[in-house]
C-alpha cells in the first residue's frame, strides 16, 4: 500500500465549499476537499464535515477505495505472491478485515488485481491467495462497486454471479 504522503504527490487536491449541513459555518470556510489522483484522473471528494482536516481524511479513504476498484496493476495469473500485508492479515484459508480499516482498500485492491488477471475466476484467485473462494467474495462484497465490477467481468464470460 502506497503512504498517503506519496499518494498525495500523484493528485491535485483542492479545497472550497460545499451545500449540506453546517449552517452558517458552511458557507463561510472552504471545509469541502476534492482530490483528484493525476495518473488516472479518478477523482473523490467529501465535504460532510466542518473540519477541513476530517473532510480531507474521507476524500483519501474514498480515492483509495476508487482506485481498489477501478484501477488495475499488472500481475502474473499463475506466479503471483501475495504481499506482506495479505499474509498478515490471512488466517489459514480465512481473510478477516473490516471495510471501514484502513488496510481495507488495499486488500481490494490486491484481491481485484488477480482476479482480474484470472479472468474473473474468483476460486482460482482464491487459491493463488491462499484463502477460500467464499472469503475472497465476502471481502470484494463489501464494496458494492467492486462486487459489480467482478460480476460483470463473470457475466461477460459466462460465468455465474457471485451472489
């Protein structure tokens, strides 16, 4: 996983304001955050929160989780290695991380990049990541976004849906 310091460095990030709750502070302080990671042009922004600082927390979370989804990184379908942090975070063939932990989004993005290489075949990514079929789905269901992605990826195949 890429440090936020780094990340930062590939977007443009950029701050004004926003509708929504915070009365009259709303519209005087540019609280809202926009960043917009340059290489890909995928972008995310939040500006629920009074606070700059939390505003731009989210937008980070929220580019990290786009990026899981919709950007893929070039991996061998046969001779990939899981990372350093998928075996820590593995347990025998189970793979426990909640969606709102900050190794999360790199998790997806690991899980996504292999079965996309396998041609969307969940339970030989499984395999290669030394967890069950049933895990790898549970992990890439926690985001809507992803689970779309992969089913329809499998639907374009022929392959059935995960449900």
């Amino acid at each position: 996983m890429i440090d936020e310091k780094e990340l930062l460095k590939q977007c443009r990030v950029t701050f004004g304001r926003d509708s929504g709750p915070g009365g009259q502070h709303r519209n005087k302080v540019e609280t809202a955050v926009r960043i917009v990671h340059e290489p890909t042009k995928i972008e995310a922004s939040a500006g629920r929160r009074r606070q700059q600082h939390i505003n731009r927390s989210e937008a980070i979370k929220q580019l990290r989780l786009k990026l899981a989804v919709k950007h893929r990184r070039p991996v061998h379908r046969d001779r990939y290695q899981p990372s350093e942090l998928w075996q820590s975070r593995r347990q025998g063939r189970q793979i426990s991380v909640n969606p709102n932990h900050r190794d999360y989004p790199a998790l997806l993005a690991e899980a996504m990049d292999l079965v996309v290489a396998r041609g969307y075949d969940v339970a030989g990514a499984a395999g290669v990541l030394g967890v069950s079929m049933s895990q790898l789905a549970k992990l890439i269901r926690h985001n809507k976004n992803a689970f779309a992605v992969v089913n329809e990826g499998r639907a374009e195949r022929g392959l059935p849906a995960l449900k």
